[in-house]
C-alpha cells in the first residue's frame, strides 16, 4: 500500500496544470505509466467497512471507496435496503439491511419537502415543521441504527470480516458504534456536522467571533449583532444536537454496554477527512486529524455525450446556463416551476435544466429539460457561462473547480450558508426561493454573466483551489491507507482529550491564581494598615505624652 | 512553475517506499523522467530573496534554497559578512552587508558558552546570565537590521531586483521589514519562535492547559502544578518576547513609517512553513496557512565516504554510536570531555564522536574524533546503534527518519522541550549536561541499545513520520512558489486578525448578555416583589378590615 500511486498523482497534477511544451511531449510519453497503473491493483490490499448516508453524502464518498477498490482493498458498504441513490458497483460489495419503511416512502417524503421549500411559511410554522423533521431524521437514524446493530447475521458477517478500518458518515454515529463493538480504526468522512458537535470532538477551538454558525447567514466578517446572535445561536444548536444525538447514548450503553456520549463516542476517530477547502470555507483552526478534501467530488470531466455536445456547439458565443437543484430535488411545484422557466426565458443563453417534473406550459425555446445532466462535464465545459445550484457544496466545489459564477438559490439544510459564503466572494448571487421572482432570476444570471468581475472572482478561486500538491482524492486514500497500515492515527490525537473542560479552559488554574493574588492583596493591605495603625498610635501617644509633659 | 516536479515527486515517494517487484521495475523504467528533470529547470523561474539566520537555522533553509534554484527561480540571500556557516554556493547568490563584528568575535562567544553550558552555575546566575544574553543577541539582531536597511547600495539593489517572494526566518523581524518596504509577500521559515510570539501572530489558539510553553520541559500531559506554571511562565516569556522585540518597533516606525508592533508585522506573512511533525511536537490546533515540514532536513542519504565505509565495517556486530553537539558546538571544557570519554570507553560500540577540541586524554580506543561526521548519512546506516545529541531539532529529526534511538544532552534554547518530546515517547533518554557523570552516560547509552523498546519505539516513530503524501521539501517549494504565482495566501487569512482582543475573546458580547441576564433577573425579582407586596398589602388591608369588621 501507499506507493507508486504517489507517481501517478503527480502525473497527473503536472499533465493537468502545465502546458510548457516540453512537459507536455514528456507527459505524453508518460502517460503509459498512469494508464497502465492507475487502474491496476499496486497495493497489498486491506478490507474496508463504508458506513455511508444516503443522497449527496453517498455521491460525495463513492470515488474514495471506488479509488481504494482500484488500490486492491474490498470495500463493503453497509446501507438500509430502501435507499435513494446508493447503487450496486464492481467496485464494491453493497450489503443491506432491512429496514421498515420502502424506497418509495423516501422519495414521497423529499417530493413534499421539495414543494415546501419553495411555499413562504410564516416563521413559527417553519421552525416548527424544521424540528418535526429534524425528530423524524433523528428516529429514521435511531432505527436504521437499531436495524442495523441487531442483525445478527450481518453482525456476524461483519465480526468475521476483520475489516481494516471503518470509513463513515458521522452525520449519523451508527458507524463508529459498529467500529467500537468490532475494535476497528475509523476515518470519519464529513463536511462537517452543522451543530458543532466535529469541533467538540476533535477539541478544535471554535472561536464565535469570528467562525459564523450554521444557518446565521453570516460572513467570517460579522458585526456586534451578528455575534450576539452568533454566540446565542451557538447555544441554541448545541440544544439541537442534544436532542438530535442524546437518543444514540442509550443505544450505546445498550450495544457497547459502555457508559459514553456520542461526543466521546466521535472524539475516538483516528482521521476526519473534512470537504473543507478555505477558498470556500472561512479560515479557521484545525486539528492536525483533520485532512482538508474540499473539491474531492470535481474529479477530471469526462467527454459529453453527442447529445450534449451538440446543444452546447448550438448555443453559439451566447453559450450556455446549468441548472440543477441537486440529486435529491428535481421536481417542484407548477406555479414556482412556470416562474423559473419565465425567468430562464429572458436571457439569450440556452439553459440545460435538471427536472424531472411536469414540463412549465411557459417553457422558452431556449430551455431544455432533462432527467440527469452530467453536471461537473459540462460545467467543465467553455461554453458553460452560468451555474444555477441549489448550493450544496458538491456542486459548488464543481463550480469552484471550474471556475463558474453561480447564482444560488438554497433551499435547506447548509446550503443558505454555503450560498452566503460564495455571494460573499463576489463570485455568485444567492436569491430567496420563497420571494424569488422571474425578474430576480434573470437580472442574477445576467448580472453574473455579464459583469466581469464575477468570472473573474470564482476563476481566481478556482486557480487558487486546483493549485494544491496533492489531489483531494488521493489525500483521502492516503489517510485512509494509513489508518490502515498503522492501526489508527493516536500521534494525532491532542491530549486536550484526556482534560475535562475545567482543566481544559485551566479555570482551576486561573481561580487559584486569583486566589492567590487575593490572598496577596488582603494580605499586603492588612500589614498596611496594621503598619499604619501602629505607627498613628505611637504617633498620637508621643503626642499625648508630650502634651501633657508641656502641660 | 509548479509543474512536472510533482511528477517526479510522485517517483521518488515510489521509489523509496515500495519495495515491490513490479512497481520496481516500472520505477527503474521510469528513472529517466526523474534523473533528466529534476535538475533542469522546469519552472517559469522567479526570483527569491531569502533572509535567514545563521547557524543549524541556516542548514535547515539550504535544501529548500537549492530546490528552488533547481526549478529555474534565482535565488538571493541577503546575510551579515560575518557569520559562522553561511557560505556562497553554485545554488544561490550571497549578498553581504557590512556589521561591526568579524567572524572571530562570533566563534569565540560560542566557544564561551559551549565551555559555560556544562559547568554549573547558582540558579540566580544562570537567569540572569540567560537575560544578558537574550538581551545581547536581540542588540545584535536590531544592528545587523540597522546595518541591512540602512545600506542603501544593497536596498536599491534589493529594490530593482523585482523579487516574487521574500523567505525568511522570523527569529529576527528584519525580513519582514524588507518585504513591508518592498511590498513582496513573504514565507516564514521556522521551527517557531519560543516565546509564542508565532501563535499570536497567526491567531492560532494555544490552550496553556495541554500544550506545554517552551523551557518549563513539560509534556502534553501535565499535572496540577505543571499547568499552574505552563501559565505564569507563559505570562514571563511574553515579557522576555516583548524585551526582545520591542526594540525593533522603533525601527518599524523609523523604516517603514509606520506604527506597527511586531505581533501586527509577523501577521502579514502569507505562510508559515513549520519544522514540525507529530510524531515529535504535541498535537495542538494550526492555522490554515501554518505549513507543516518536520523532518525537512533528512534528505536521502548520500554514500559513505571508505573511511567511514571501513569503520562501520570494522564496529562488527556491536556497530556504532554517533555523537555530535550539533553544527554550533564542537568543543568543550577538558574535564567534562574526560568524563563523557570515560563513559563511551565502557560500551562495546565504535562510537564516532565530532569535536574539535583537544583530545581528552583517557579517550577509549572505541572513540574517533572528527572534525565534521556526515550525520544524517551515518544516521542512516544499519550499523547505527544509538545518537548522542544535543537535542537540537534538526538532529532530532535524523534520528527519528532513520529510527535510531537517542541519548540526548540538551545544552541551551529549545533543546531541553526537544529531549523531553523524546524521552516521553520512549525514544530516548534525556541527561543533564551539567550534572551528568561517566556511569550516566554508559547506562543511557547501554539502555537505549539493548532495552528493544527504545529501537520499537523510534522505529514506530519512524515509520509514522515516513508515511505521507508529499515529502516535506517538495511541500515547502510548492508552497513557496504558490505564495510567487498568487502573491500571497489571502485566502488563508482569518478573519481573526480583524479583531481586537476583547472582540476575538467575544467578552463584549459575554458582558451584553451578562448584563441582559441580571436586568431580566432584576426585573422580574422587582416585579415579584411589587406583586407580593400588592397581594400582602392587599391581604393585610383585607383582614384588617376583616378585623375591624368582626371587633
């Protein structure tokens, strides 16, 4: 393991970002090398456990187990067997899991959510219905969980498996559960767990003043009300990840017979693979367990397809515009839908939309419609002049890796905050799916188009994003590999870990320093004024005396 | 720039670490792509102005230099004339600026306090003669910067020569006031600076309570007392750091016109490039633009010379002992070279000890003296036993790159935090040079070469620190050139530095909530009051009435 890979990676680097000639001919040369090889089976091959999560966290996590498949390890992935996205693969072994409810409860469920993000609702419905959902999350998990755990045969086949090492969404703490019980390494693959709780167990400081919260909708930059409500907002999701985590703590002590919270429970990961990159993400602190992949999922674009290239080679110099709202959302309601079709009308470029609904009446000549586009192959391509996202980050990493200005129309989860992050940059316009007019839908795109200073934004984004020494992905088998070589990664892990949050804020320390600085004064100003006291009475007795000797 | 080098970075990582037949094969196929470009110039070729500090700082730099020559950059070095290891080479321009010191004074005062370390002094004498030189060293740090940017030959030169990219080592602020007055964006080059003036600096959070401050030879792991003095010596070194530094903000102001502290002045470089590892320094949080590069200096190790060849030939099975006291220190006092000569004549080992000095007279036929021993290289050989070091950083990292298990003599600065890393790691065991008698030192010497955990130990250490994606030097350059192509890292930087302490701290928001939380508690205490007391008055008129109803 962990070898001639190395060369390919920096082939591939060098093939793709120089084009001295020179370079170029040697590259071509050594391209046999890469092709040869990078399919090939170089390492001594391991076993490893995938604890994935549905939708756009699977898409995010399947070039990694693809890319270790290639390195000769087994990859098992373990999923409930109604699911939205994951699919059988030659690259890896799917084993299942009965769970209680079918695939096509799943996709009724996102149907209605994709209806309502686009309805306004007044703010205490939305909270309201925002925690319902939250619950109903939290308990899917809880049982999938429970589902899982309590398959004996699966266990079994799990036990005698002797994986290497787990990899595993933390979204949901099933999987670290399952490396506890079998005594096995984990890598933790995340973009982060929104309420805090990746900060918590890796004790990475989190400063509030200056790292915005998930859904506060603020800059790195914030004002004084911004922090207050940074700091308020802080408290109130550490609330929510109570009552979303805590119902795992019973399971734990249940399964692992251990007394444990599920932020102990995570602090036991030996690597957390973030998709962070800080041309995106705000500069901020991390922990030397954390390994940044930000933009893993913008892999090298594939050719498009005859159908593809024909449309974007029609578009002429107008080019075209991409639209999807993500692999989960691809229908909404008809009255949104007719707005946004009027709206993609006004402008001259020709819009390739992901949609899966009822075609608008309104639809312009310019507007096609289609089931799945092969999103990051055509924003890689030249023609491609705007991306309408629903800011998710695997697709905006493929916009960053392309270089494409957005316009961002977020509908739940962090995709408002991931919107703010690129609008703050300059490099896209965020609009309000609820308040969203045709108007406002066509001014962004040709705001984003047509003023320069957009391309030029995400393009210096971009150049700084791909100018890395190694490649995300590689990155990612590395560390992977390396838990696996060395059984973990415990060199990595603070001591912070070993303190309880008294000693670990060294409040003990500070109180007896204070103390002692009492002590000090009370002391000093005691002996002062006993000092002084003495010395006043002397002082008066003298005079006493020598009154009354005048006397 | 940043181009096919990573390719053949990707070969040498394959080279080295695989041993497997196959991939042997493709690598020896493949050697000509490396052989034939890794030393042409490959780069577009930028130029680089490098202000280092003399001494293991300047060894610890040269790689990087005569890689950065090697991919087509002109690189110039701006150094005093006299100095004690800079010297000119095919790699790198020397420019020189006069001060009023020769080489001699420099060499004599090493001398002095080589012969100083190792005899004992009262602690009182030993602090204040630690102040005097600190105060010493800081005098002429300021000259020799009053000596480069009042020179105004050099500065024009510096000027019109249009530079990328200022690397330089931040022990002295004079580098970054070259790069403020040229406008250039810099690269820091360090193992950190002692007195926590790098944390400040990058606002990278230091939690006193797990992460011990340098010189109080604490580990990771610290007891009650340990963390009470981590944060009163923490207090005392930002007064030595405030002693040492201050002196340079007159020159700021004076040079660049500017009000700046030195904190403000080191917050301006793009990128740290840190001589750190884990598997030695303690794992604590880092900023995103800290770049981590330990073990940097164990270059692969270059053939033996046949008089080295023959005499670990001869050493048999027992093999050998290296000894140095580093590149500064190569004499010392004769009784204490008798006592440690005694000592190495008790073990078995040929051991091959550099010093200059006379020859103690009791030296052991088992002991060499040398002028100079190829270090790393002889680190490198199997037949190594066991490192006798001063505990300097660099060396360090050669043992841990070769896993050879450590006696370690700390002499002054870093070394003692640096012996103490590798004796809690059961690496190595840690004497007092000072107190350390013959017995001492053969004990050590026969535990860590014949107790198996010492060799397990530094060889897990080894193994830990080899594996990973980029080799240190490769990283440094890429993030060196990185810093040229985009003239800086901006996005790197946090929002913290926009911050004022009481901001980042977020105590102004702590005391508006603290004071809401005490009005709202007052409020409703006072409207409790007023409604009890309207209840009881009303109840006292009530049965008052009620009384003088019935009476």
């Amino acid at each position: 393991m962990g070898s001639l890979y190395s060369f390919a990676f920096g082939l591939k680097f060098s093939v793709i970002k120089k084009k001295n000639s020179m370079l170029h001919c040697i590259c071509q040369q050594a391209t046999w090398f890469l092709l040869t090889f990078f399919f090939l089976k170089l390492s001594d091959g391991g076993k490893v456990l995938v604890i994935p999560m549905d939708g756009s966290h699977w898409l995010s996590i399947q070039p990694v187990m693809e890319r270790l498949h290639h390195r000769g390890h087994q990859v098992i992935a373990v999923v409930p067997d109604a699911n939205l996205l994951i699919k059988p693969s030659d690259h890896y072994i799917v084993k299942t899991f009965a769970v209680p409810y079918s695939t096509e409860y799943l996709k009724t469920e996102l149907q209605k959510l994709g209806y309502k993000v686009f309805v306004h609702q007044p703010f205490l419905t939305r909270i309201t219905e925002t925690l319902a959902r939250i619950r109903n999350i939290t308990m899917i998990y809880l049982n999938n969980c429970k589902q899982l755990l309590y398959n004996k045969d699966l266990i079994t086949y799990l036990q005698d498996s002797k994986f290497n090492v787990v990899v595993m969404d933390p979204l949901s703490p099933c999987g670290q559960i399952v490396a506890e019980y079998l005594s096995i390494p984990s890598v933790f693959y995340s973009r982060g767990i929104p309420c805090g709780l990746d900060a918590e167990a890796t004790k990475c400081p989190n400063p509030l003043s200056y790292i915005p919260k998930f859904f506060t909708g603020s800059t790195d930059h914030m004002t004084f009300n911004q922090r207050v409500n940074n700091v308020l907002f802080g408290s109130f999701q550490s609330m929510v990840c109570n009552l979303v985590y805590s119902p795992f703590e019973g399971l734990i002590k249940e399964f692992l017979h251990r007394d444990m919270t599920v932020v102990e429970l995570y602090s036991q990961a030996s690597i957390w693979l973030l998709r962070y990159d800080f041309v995106f993400e705000y500069p901020r602190p991390i922990m030397p367990n954390m390994i940044l992949i930000g933009g893993i999922n913008c892999a090298k674009e594939k050719p498009l397809t005859q159908e593809f290239e024909s449309i974007l080679e029609k578009s002429g110099e107008d080019g075209v515009v991409v639209f999807s709202m993500g692999s989960m959302l691809s229908e909404i309601q008809m009255k949104k839908a007719m707005e946004i079709a009027k709206g993609l009308g006004t402008i001259p470029q020709t819009v390739l939309w992901r949609y899966t609904g009822e075609a608008p009446i309104n639809l312009a000549n310019n507007t096609k419609l289609f089931n799945w586009l092969p999103q990051n192959d055509l924003l890689a391509h030249p023609k491609t002049r705007a991306f309408i996202t629903h800011a998710g980050s695997n697709g905006i990493y493929e916009g960053i890796c392309h270089g494409v200005p957005m316009v961002l129309i977020p509908l739940f989860g962090d995709q408002a905050d991931n919107a703010v992050r690129i609008e703050s940059r300059g490099a896209g316009i965020k609009l309000d799916a609820v308040k969203m007019t045709s108007k406002d839908l066509s001014n962004a795109l040709r705001t984003v188009i047509y003023d320069k200073r957009y391309k030029e934004n995400i393009q210096r984004l971009s150049s700084l994003h791909l100018d890395r020494p190694v490649e995300p992905l590689d990155l990612a088998v590395h560390w992977v590999e390396f838990v696996m070589r060395h059984k973990g990664a415990p060199h990595l892990r603070p001591a912070a870990h070993d303190l309880n949050w008294i000693q670990y804020y060294s409040i003990d320390v500070i109180a007896l320093l204070l103390a002692a600085t009492f002590l000090f004064l009370f002391i000093s100003l005691k002996s002062c004024l006993f000092c002084c006291k003495k010395c006043f009475c002397k002082s008066a007795r003298l005079s006493k005396k020598s009154k009354s000797k005048s006397q």
